[in-house]
C-alpha cells in the first residue's frame, strides 16, 4: 500500500521502515531539513538496534523515502500517518500544536480520499478534534477518514515490537477505512481489534498507565521487603507465576523514567479530571516512583556519609537499557542528585555518553566499564544494561578506594557480592 508517515521521530522512523520491510510503499516527512539529509544518506538520528540496518535495505529498494514536503507526502499515499510528538504542557496536560498543525497542512493538500491514522499519543476525544480540523481547513469537499492507531513499541526492542506486536488497535468512526487498515497489517500476523476512536485513544493512556503501576507496585513491595528481610525478586517471581498477574515489568528498580511513562501518567490523570474522574491510583503511582529515588539516594548519603568530593563512578546513564535515549532518565537524575552534594563522579554508558553530555558537565566520561570504579569510593548500576552483568568484579574490587556498591538494578548475586568482598546495596533486598 502506498503510505506516507508524517514525523519522523522514534516512532514515526520505526513505524515507516517496518512498513517498507513488510513490502508496503512509505514516504517519511519530516520538517527538519537537516534530519531528512542525514536520513537520505543512510544516516540514522536515534540509537534503537536493528533499525539502520532495515533504513539502509529498504532505502536501497526504493521502498522507503524522505522528504520534507507534506504535499508529496499526502498527494502520493492512500494513508496518511501522523507521528508528532506531544509533549506535556507545564500542567502536565498534552500540548496538541503539533498534531493541529499537521491535521491543518494534511487538509490545505489533499485533493480525493484520503485515511488520515493518528499514532501519536493523544488525549481521548483528540479524533474528533482532528475530524474538525480537517474539515475546516480542507479547501473542497473532499473525502476522508480519522483513525486512531496508537504504537506499543518499547524504545530498545522497538523494531522487533514493531514486526511481532501482541496486538494492533485500531480506532474508527465508519466501517470505510477498516479493509485498508486490516491490508497495512496483514503482513505481520497478529490480532486486530478494530473498536471506536475515543477507546482506541484511552486503551494507549490506559496500558501504559497500567504497566507504570506494575512497577511502582514491585518498588511499593521492595520497601516492604527491605523493612523484613524478604527479597524482593523472590515475590515478583512468585507472584508473577500467577498468569493473572504475569513476571513482565515487575523488576523493581530506583524508578521509570523516559519519554512515555512519566508523560503519560501526567496527561492521564489531567484527561481524568477533565472528565470530572480524580484518579488518585496514578498519583499514587507517581508518589512511590518518585520516593523509590529519593530512598536510593539517601541508601548512598546514609552510607557514604558526607559526599562532598567523594568519587563515584556510574553505570549507565540511559533511561533503560538498549538505547540512547536520556531523556527523564532516573540515572541522569541520579547523577545531578549526587552532583549537587559535591560528589566527583566518573560515569560510562554503551550508548548515551553523547546525549548525556548537554545535560551531565563536569564529570568524567569512561571509555569502557571495567574503568569507571578506578580511584571511587563507590560504585553505582543506573541502568539495566545486559553486558553490565559481565563487568569484571574482581578488577573492579581491586581498583576501587573502598568496595561499596550500590545497584538500582539488581543485576548482581547478593551471595557472590558479598563472597568477592563488595558491601552491596541493592533494592528490596
Ligand atoms: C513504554 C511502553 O512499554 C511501550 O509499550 C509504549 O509504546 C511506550 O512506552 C510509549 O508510549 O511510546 P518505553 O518507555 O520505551 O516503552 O520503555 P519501557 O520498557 O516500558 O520502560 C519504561 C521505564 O520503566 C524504564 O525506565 C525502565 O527501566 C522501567 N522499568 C521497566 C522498570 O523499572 N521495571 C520494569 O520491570 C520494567
């Protein structure tokens, strides 16, 4: 099918090279002109694996372009995505600028039917808001259809999330656009629930609000833990064997963070109070994620004491493993947290280092992991990076002042910590 995605942003990118992979026709638009060059030469802007090898191949077959105009976009496709981003307000509301204005620029150029399919995420009751638009701003009485087809795709296994979904929602308010949308995923295998636009839209707010509240309920349960002697793994092991509950997202940690939980946990509850519902579950929720940093933090202060000029290396600095992706990152937090009382930090990360650095100054960045504790006080894991399993613990025992390690990750063996001579510090446990 001949398909324009309009954003070419982390979702945008993923979503249209899938597409191009599985066959369909897709032309990205973006309006950052810089962005597009780097992408038309085979260049990619994010870090998320698997993804540059799929741009280059279906760049290479003619299947996948870029462009930065919206007219050549939406006059060669029969479907129009729209992938901006909608990013929070200082209310925590959505700041919907970016959706209006492509639901403005889709309208001024369209000329015979088109589907125009919201994947952005969005506030319930946006579609009809896009409806409208487009209606106003369409110069002649042309044809079109609104669809809500929200992403689920985890930044670090996006690409493989993308081509093996568990599900695809698919929002609309006529039965007309539903073949086209049921032909765009054919080719990956999976359930299609077609429904209505508005719970299309609350099914995205509601699953990620619902997976932030699995974790805040596994870091709820490691204060327990800590507070009796239990381990917190054991639980969400045995817990997480019950298939009513499930093991997924039940690793406890020193808090979520990114550009999607946080973001959406905020515009939920606003879109509730819109709605006239105060959903005090999710603030909750946003109260034990917020608190699990703090006790981290004050696991380090309670220890090491005074931290003014104490050295401590970081491990990982990416708001979860897989990427580069800093943003609301509880490691950068971290590191800002500790900064702030003085400490000298030498910090390493497999991909963000770059990404890092406008946000992270005065601090040493290390070229490989073994390195990072050498002179440190202490050491700390921030991110769940798989190759952080593998670091040399005895080297690193060696090289450090004191061997104290505080992990936010539980990557490593209590047992074997404490045999190789580490005092250890971990969540829940
Ligand atoms: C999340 C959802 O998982 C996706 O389904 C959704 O499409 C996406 O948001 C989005 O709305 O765009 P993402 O933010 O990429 O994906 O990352 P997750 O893997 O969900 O992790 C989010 C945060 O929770 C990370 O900081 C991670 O370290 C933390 N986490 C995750 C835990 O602390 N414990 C867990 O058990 C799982």
């Amino acid at each position: 099918m001949k398909v324009s995605i309009i954003g070419t942003g982390y979702v945008g990118l993923v979503t249209g090279t899938c597409f191009a992979e599985v066959g369909h026709k897709v032309i990205c638009v973006d309006c950052d002109d810089e962005k597009v060059k780097l992408l038309q030469q085979g260049g990619v802007p994010i870090y998320e694996p698997g993804l540059e090898e799929l741009i280059q191949k279906n760049v290479a077959s003619g299947g996948l372009t870029f462009t930065t105009s919206t007219r050549e976009g939406v006059e060669k496709s029969d479907i129009i995505f729209i992938a901006v981003p909608t990013p929070p307000l200082p209310d925590g509301s959505v700041d919907l600028s970016f959706m209006e204005g492509v639901a403005r620029d889709i309208a001024s150029v369209m000329t015979s039917y088109k589907i125009v399919v919201d994947k952005s995420t969005v506030p319930v009751k946006t579609g009809d808001k896009v409806v409208e638009t487009i209606r106003r701003y369409c110069k002649s009485q042309v044809e079109f259809d609104v669809v809500s087809n929200p992403e689920f795709l985890r930044e670090g296994f996006a690409v493989g999330d993308f081509l093996k979904p568990d599900r695809v929602v698919v929002g609309v308010r006529s039965q007309r656009p539903v073949t086209a949308m049921r032909e765009m995923y054919a080719p990956f295998n999976c359930p299609i629930i077609v429904t209505d636009i508005n719970s299309a839209e609350l099914i995205k707010h509601a699953a990620n609000s619902f997976l932030a509240l699995k974790i805040s309920y596994i870091n709820a349960i490691s204060v327990l833990c800590e507070a009796s002697g239990a381990n917190v793994q054991e639980v969400a092991n045995g817990i997480g064997m019950d298939h009513r509950i499930g093991r997924a997202f039940l690793d406890s940690s020193l808090g979520f963070g990114g550009s999607c939980f946080p973001k959406d946990l905020s515009a939920f509850i606003k879109i509730s109070e819109k709605l006239g519902y105060d959903f005090a579950l999710l603030k909750e929720v946003q109260c034990i994620n917020a608190r699990q940093m703090d006790r981290f933090f004050k696991k380090i202060v309670d220890t090491l004491w005074v931290l003014k000029d104490k050295k401590i290396g970081v491990l990982g600095l990416a708001f979860k493993q897989n990427t580069d992706d800093v943003r609301m990152s509880p490691a950068i937090e971290l590191c800002q947290r500790l900064q702030k009382e003085g400490a000298i930090l030498r910090v390493y990360d497999p991909k963000a280092m770059e990404k890092a650095k406008s946000l992270l100054q005065n601090v040493t960045y290390v070229a490989d992991m073994n390195s990072v504790a050498e002179g440190c006080d202490a050491l700390v894991v921030a991110t769940e990076w798989p190759e952080f399993k593998k670091l040399d613990l005895e080297r690193v025992r060696k090289v450090m002042t004191h061997p104290i390690m505080f992990d936010g990750r539980n990557l490593f063996d209590l047992e074997e910590m404490e045999r190789l001579g580490f005092i250890y510090k971990s969540i829940g446990r």
